[in-house]
C-alpha cells in the first residue's frame, strides 16, 4: 500500500466511524423500532408492519404528508425561481447591489424562533403591521387572524419560507462568477441580445447548480419545524401540519415511539424520492 493509499484511509476512518455512530446506527435504529409496539414505560413488543398500515388510517398523518408534498413542490418552483431571479438581477451589480444583496440576506441569519416571532408580529390581527396598512387604506374594521384562520393558516406559514430564497440566490451567484467572459463575448459578436444571452447562454450553464438548490430547497421542507411550531403548532385543526410536527406530537406528546419512527421511515423515503426524482429532472452531475 502506498503513502496515498495510507493517508487517504487516514482521512476517511474518522469521517466513516462519525457517519456509522451518529447516522447509520440511528437510522437502522429508526427502521427496526417501527416495526415494534414502543413507548415509554413499556417493553418492545414485534408487531410487523401494523405501524405502517396504522399511518394510513391516521387522518393526521395523510394531512402531514399532503402538506409537506405540496411544500416540497412550492419550495421547489416558486421558492427557487425567486432566488434564481434574484440572482440574475443582482448579478448586474446595479447601484443597489450590496444594499439588496445584504436586505434579503438578513432572514437567513436570524434564528428560526426570532423569525418565527418576528411574523407572529407582522401578522397578528390587533397590531401587525398586514392588518394596520391594510386598515390604513381605508379598511377600518379589518382584522384577520392570519396564522389561525383555516383559510389562510397555510398560505400565511408558507409565505414564512420565502426570504430563505437568498441561500438559492448566492449559491446560483458564485456560480455565475465561474462562467467565462468569453462566452459571453462571443455571444455579444454573434449579436445575440441580453435576454437570449439569458435565457439560451446563462440559465442552461447554471442547470446543476440550479437542480442542487433544488435539492437543498426541496429537502428543507423535511426538516422544518422551528418556525410551524413556533406560529402554528400545526393548526388549526391540522391544516399546517406536516411530517416533522406530526412526528414530534406523536413522540412526545402521545408517548408513542414505535409509530413516529415509522413516521420517520416514510420521511426518509419521501426524501430519496424527492431527490432522485429532482437530480433525474435536471440531470445533476452529468456534463453539459
């Protein structure tokens, strides 16, 4: 074995060990408790796939994945499309530039449950600041319960993820940095003009970048609970609830282990479909 051999096993042992203990060992953990009966208190008992047919008579749990489906197509398509618009207008570096760029970064170094406040402020019904300008325009009595209100509960958490945009924004903007003058130049000789420079130069060039944010943007949505529980709880009703809060109330609030980790298995599974399904739409990886 060689030296580059040794160092590069060096390197990858730690990392390996790191993967195996904290997320091999709790995933295959996760799998093999969902097939058992298990709460606190009781002993492990094998029921078979009983949580797994269970789940999809829980009428809660077909509303959390419905929401966190519709999520996962929104922060998908709407979510990405404004930081890739972002972007593109940003990447001009008019005079507002810096300004804009540091403005709409801003939400994504505020911690989940400062952010979470901050739109409980903006959108309650007595004081916020949507209720008072919608009054100031000549709607005296207005008061709408944004976060609250079946109608408009899940509109109002969904509109709560839109800043995050910027992360896709910055990371479609370093690599813009990485395509050459030249290419541009030569589109410039041929006389193409800046919107076909765009659309037929600049966006295709951006295909993997664009699929990874994608990705990023998609699987965010499988981790989000900070801001739901801090506004929501998943209400009412369960209009905004998705898997995560699902997964958490039944863990913690119903003392039933066994059925949130089979929660937790479909999760995972959702999470590789919406991957493979993303990277196979824009062929990520692949050359242009």
């Amino acid at each position: 074995m060689n030296n580059n051999k040794k160092w590069i096993i060096a390197f990858l042992v730690p990392a390996t060990l790191i993967f195996a203990f904290v997320y091999a060992f709790s995933i295959g953990v996760l799998v093999v408790t969902s097939f058992t009966d298990w709460s606190i208190g009781s002993k492990l008992s094998f029921v078979g796939l009983k949580n797994y047919i269970e789940l999809f008579k829980n009428a809660d749990f077909i509303k959390s994945l419905i929401n966190t489906i519709i999520w996962i197509l929104l922060q998908s398509t709407v979510h990405v499309a404004i930081g890739v618009i972002f972007a593109l207008i940003l990447s001009r570096k008019k005079w507002y530039f810096k300004f804009a760029r540091t403005a709409f970064m801003i939400p994504n170094i505020i911690s989940s449950a400062a952010l979470g406040l901050l739109f409980l402020s903006i959108f309650n019904p007595q004081f916020g600041m949507v209720n008072n300008t919608i009054r100031a325009l000549g709607f005296t009595e207005f008061s709408q319960n944004w976060f609250m209100d079946p109608k408009t509960s899940f509109f109002t958490v969904t509109i709560t993820w839109l800043p995050f945009a910027a992360v896709v924004a910055i990371l479609i903007m370093a690599e813009m940095a990485s395509i050459s003058e030249d290419v541009y130049e030569a589109a410039k000789v041929d006389g193409a003009t800046e919107f076909q420079t765009m659309t037929l130069i600049t966006l295709p060039l951006l295909r993997n970048i664009i699929g990874t944010a994608t990705i990023l943007s998609a699987t965010s949505m499988l981790q989000k609970l900070d801001i739901i529980m801090m506004t929501t709880a998943g209400g009412p009703g369960n209009k905004t609830l998705n898997m995560p809060m699902f997964i958490y109330q039944t863990a913690l609030t119903e003392n039933n282990f066994s059925l949130a980790n089979t929660g937790g298995v479909y999760l995972i599974i959702l999470g590789l479909i919406s991957v493979g399904l993303i990277s196979k739409i824009y062929k990520t990886g692949e050359s242009y």
